[in-house]
C-alpha cells in the first residue's frame, strides 16, 4: 500500500475564499477511482514546524498513485495552493513495517524495493 500525504502551511494573506474553494476542488480529486480512504483535516498539533492542512490518502500501487497526480481533477486544486500556501510538502511511501523500512542508506533502501 502506498500512503500519499501532503502537509501545507498557508500565508499569513490567503484569502479565505482561496481557502475554501481550495477544499471545494478537493471533492473530484478526492473520488478519484483509485484513492483509497481519502481524508483532509486542520492540524491543531503544535510539535515541530506544524502545518495547518493535512491531506491523506493510499493507493494500491506506485502506478495508481502517478495516475492519480496526472489526473486533469489534480490541477484545480493544485494551483489554488500555489496562492494559498507559504510551503507544503508530499510524502509518498510504501507501508511496511519498521524493520523493512530501517535500511540505513538510500542504496539500501532501493535494493530493498
């Protein structure tokens, strides 16, 4: 299982309006046909560099994932958080447990996969 997982930061100035017509591009992406348990919540943890959105999803494959970042539902809301957000960041992996994932060095790891 692939989890996909972005965590955005927004500007100070992000427009409210921008805020929620990002969530309301959200609904096609989020029924995509191959994402899995799609969620989206405001993060209320102060641990950290915290952000304020978090998106979740999972995927059955690594090629389910890049079909559903090419998909023409993905840019709506893709460009509304390039105006909203300071920084964001995506985190893709494969689930698995601790000791798979424990692999010390990049080369490792991908030997691994």
């Amino acid at each position: 299982m692939i989890r996909h997982i972005v965590a955005i930061t927004l500007r100070e100035d992000a427009p409210a309006a921008d805020i929620e017509a990002f969530f309301a591009e959200l609904g096609p992406i989020s029924r995509h046909p191959l994402a899995i348990d799609y969620r989206c919540g405001w993060n209320f943890q102060t641990i950290g560099a915290p952000c304020e959105i978090a998106i979740s999803c999972a995927f059955a494959t690594r090629a389910d994932l890049d079909e559903y970042m090419a998909s023409p539902d993905h840019a709506p809301p893709g460009a509304i958080l390039q105006r909203i957000a300071e920084r964001y960041s995506v985190i893709d992996y494969e689930e698995g447990s601790i000791e798979a994932a424990g692999a010390a060095t990049r080369a490792e790891r991908e030997a691994r996969a």
